[in-house]
C-alpha cells in the first residue's frame, strides 16, 4: 500500500473552490456539507473540517458519517 503522502489527488482543491462557492452561497445540505468536509480533511485543512462537519451535524444530526469525522478531528477537551 501507497503512504498517505505519495498519493495526490488533484481533483480535491478543484472540489473544494466549488463547494466553498456553494457554501458561501447557502446551497449545501447535510449531505454535502459532509462531502466539503472530507474534501477538506484530505487537504490536511482541520480547523476547516471541524466547522463544516459542525455545520453539517447541525443540518442533518443523524447522518452519522459527519459525527464520526468530527469525533477523529476533535484532539481535546475545548474542542
């Protein structure tokens, strides 16, 4: 298996300028709120992530993939 960092994923900071245009915009549901936050957990962009998968638990409290990434980014008892 590939290290984490040998592997690239140009696709991800393209994804990203989209879906941060429809979250400044209002157009993101749970679903993709969840799907923003991955794209920003893989670009190492953490704090992001934290408040979008808030956000998203937030739209949609029983999708539970969003509580399981945000439970990974949480690294202490203030978060």
């Amino acid at each position: 298996p590939l290290e984490k960092g040998q592997v690239r994923n140009e696709a991800l900071r393209e994804l990203r300028v989209e879906l941060s245009k429809k979250h400044s915009a209002g157009e993101l549901d749970g679903f993709t709120l969840y799907l923003y936050g991955v794209v920003l957990r893989k670009l190492d962009l953490l704090k992001e992530a934290v408040e979008i998968f808030v956000a998203a638990t937030h739209a949609l409290p029983l999708h539970w993939g969003s509580w399981l990434e945000l439970c990974n980014l949480i690294t202490n008892i203030e978060m």
